[in-house]
C-alpha cells in the first residue's frame, strides 16, 4: 500500500465524498493482499512443507 502523509489523509476526512473513495481504495487493496497471501500460502499447506 501507498504511504501517503498525515496532511492527505487529513484532507479525506474532511468530505465524505473524498473519505468514501479513499475507503474504498483502501480496502481494495488490503483484500488483494489477502488474495495474494492465500495464493502463496495454498501450495505449501498442499504439499504439508510446513
């Protein structure tokens, strides 16, 4: 995920319209690295290599 500043995430907070979109890319993001995670880990937990 993007770092983005203090200041950014200040200004999205401000209108719901700007907080609602910053929201949404944020959970897009977090499921795709859940995805990815699952993807990784699903072929280890198949061959039992833990």
């Amino acid at each position: 995920m993007a770092r983005l500043t203090l200041d950014h995430h200040w200004r999205a907070k401000r209108s719901d319209e700007a907080w609602e979109k910053h929201k949404k890319i944020a959970i897009e993001r977090l499921n795709n690295n859940n995805i990815t995670a699952g993807l990784v880990i699903l072929p280890v937990l198949k061959t039992g290599q833990i």
